[in-house]
C-alpha cells in the first residue's frame, strides 16, 4: 500500500490528521476519552479532558501532545505550539518516534501561525542529511521557504521529500497547492503531471488523479478517473464529483450528488455547504442561508469553517454588508490564520 502523508492538503483544513498515531489505548483513561473527543471533533471537550489527564498525573506526553492537537483544531495555534514543546520535555532518547511525532505537529502548528523561520528550525530537527529523509519535515520546511519567496531553498526541498516518498499522491498535491497559493500554479503543475506517473492501485488511488486532473482543470478525465472509487462508494469521490459539476457550473448535476450524499449521511456539512453554494450561484440567497444554517446544526467541527466562510459570501451578495462584516469578524476570531478571511474582512470594513 503506498504511504500517504500525515499532512492533509494546506489551506483547506486547520489541522492535521488528529488521531495521530501512537493510538488511543495507552496514556490512561482520561487520554482515552480524549483521543475520542478528537476523533469526533469535539475539541473543547478534548482539551478539557486532556488537561485533567496531565493534571492527574496520566501519561504526560501523550496528556500534552493531545492538547496540542485539540489546540489545533481549535485554531489555537500558539497554545498547540507550547502544549507539543510540554510533551516533548517528557521524552527521552528511547522515544525517537514520539518526537519525530511530536516536532511534526509543533512544526505544523508553526506553519500554520506564519511562523516560517520557527517552523524551518523544527523541521531541522528532523531531518538529518544522512540518516532521516522525513518527506512530511521536508515538505513543510520548503513551503515555509516558498512562503518567504526562497523558491530555489523550496524546490531542494520539495524534491528531496518526493525522492522520499515517490509514491505519495498527497505529497504532490500539497507541493501544488503551496505553489498555487503563492500564484506559481504553474511551477506546481509539474508536480502534478509527475504524479500522474504513479500506477494507481486502489479507490483512493484512482480518488487522488481524480483530484489531480482537477487541479488542472482537465474535467472528464477527473471524471473517469473517479468512476472506480465512485462504484466502490468512496465518500470523498463523491465530494469530488460535486466541485467539478460545481467548476463547469453544472448546478442541477451538484445539487444531485450533494442531496444524493445526505440520503446516506445526514450529517455531510459538506453536502449542506455544496448546497448552499448551488444555491447562492442561483441567486437563492435565503434558501443558501437555509442550508448553511443546517450544516452548522450538525454535531463536530468537520466542514463547518467553510459554512461559516460561505454565510459571509451570502449576505455579501445579498448587499447585507452590516451583517456580513459582523460574520467575518467572528470568522476572523475563530481562525486568524486564514488568509481569505482576513481579506474578506478587510474589504468588507470599506463597504
């Protein structure tokens, strides 16, 4: 099976993968709880739990390393960074897996803050030029380099981490959409097409050349490539099938596969946000509101930033600036690291 990243795609999600991989039986029964608590998204409730955890004296790396992580789906990037740097005061030289672990999330965390020069450093410490070729470590350390405009530091980077995973379609995704945030798509293209290369063998597999051809805005090949996972009813393909009807403005054919997803999870924030977006492009402004409002009814965190995105874009078009700013404001608070919100905001204090 080709190894996936433990990084999701930038820009797209506040946080890392948050079971992590140390598993949530060891640590004690509070830990326990709150691993729970993280896989169902409910990150205060984790937090509270992890904090008793350290408090009575359950194991403290994994009591302060699931603070960091429920930190970070909280977008608390900073208190993520000194939980992380708590556990790995815990941790000694039998421990090189959990402080690998560790310096990924806390480099995450760092990224995420805009931290660049901090989040290098961490990276540094993972990455030895002879023994150790952490792609993850060296993925982020050239997308903090990017970020400060050293493209020529970030291209060694994002090389010697896909020599390290050649195989990993996330990786590639990812050094793309570092790319494209920074308008280079077309350097980031490259790695796409390399991509492409790798024979898939499996639906999520077939699910990541679905996304690729997206990217490149290659739709029916992106449809074809999703047909297996489709047939194999891989819930992200379908998503997937949802934003290309979306990109070739074929709004009756998303709204098909969005409703078509709540028939077997009414609990989709993702298929009320895709509904909404069918709607807005409609001129459906209350019926988005609707939708929206349902989404953000669903238990958890999952897909609900860009519920809270979108019902700004809504009253902006319904020229409700007043309530529009007073969102993103909000929207702003609950995650400062988010580029499109505080830009959003910024336009919206001129109305």
């Amino acid at each position: 099976m080709k190894k996936k990243t433990v990084l999701l795609a930038l820009l797209l999600t506040a946080a890392l993968g948050l079971t992590g991989c140390l598993g949530k039986e060891a640590g004690g029964e509070l830990t326990a709880q709150g691993m729970e608590s993280l896989d169902a998204m409910e990150y205060e409730e984790a937090l509270r739990l992890f904090g008793q955890a350290v408090q009575e004296g359950e194991d403290q790396v994994l009591a302060y390393r699931g603070m960091g992580m429920a930190s970070m789906g909280l977008a608390r990037y900073e208190e993520a960074v000194t939980a992380f740097d708590q556990a790995l005061l815990y941790t000694d030289e039998k421990m090189p897996e959990t402080v690998e672990d560790l310096l990924l999330y806390k480099a995450s965390a760092q990224y995420r803050l805009q931290d660049y020069e901090g989040t290098i450093d961490t990276c540094g410490r993972l990455v030895d030029e002879e023994e150790n070729e952490s792609s993850d470590a060296l993925y982020l350390r050239g997308a903090s380099y990017l970020c400060q405009g050293f493209q020529d530091q970030a291209k060694e980077n994002f090389s010697r981490a896909v020599a390290a995973a050649p195989e990993d379609y996330t990786l590639y995704l990812n050094i793309y959409e570092c790319y494209e945030s920074q308008d280079l798509s077309a350097l980031g293209d490259e790695y796409l097409q390399t991509a492409l290369s790798i024979v898939p063998e499996e639906a999520e597999d077939y699910y990541h050349m679905g996304q690729i051809y997206y990217y490149l805005q290659q739709y029916d090949q992106a449809q074809s490539a999703l047909l297996k996972p489709q047939e194999e009813g891989y819930l992200p393909a379908l998503y997937l099938q949802g934003k290309i009807y979306l990109a070739q403005e074929d709004y009756a054919g998303a709204r098909s596969v969005y409703e078509s997803i709540l028939t077997e999870h009414p609990d989709s924030a993702e298929s009320y946000n895709g509904l909404a977006l069918c709607a807005l492009e409609a001129g459906e402004y209350d019926q988005a509101l609707e939708y929206i409002s349902q989404g953000l009814a669903l238990e958890g965190a999952a897909g609900k930033q860009e519920l809270y995105f979108n019902e700004i874009v809504v009253y902006e078009r319904m020229l409700d600036f007043d309530t529009a700013r007073a969102k993103a404001q909000v929207y702003v608070e609950n995650y400062p690291t988010d580029e499109a919100g505080q830009k959003e905001l910024e336009f919206l204090s001129t109305r």
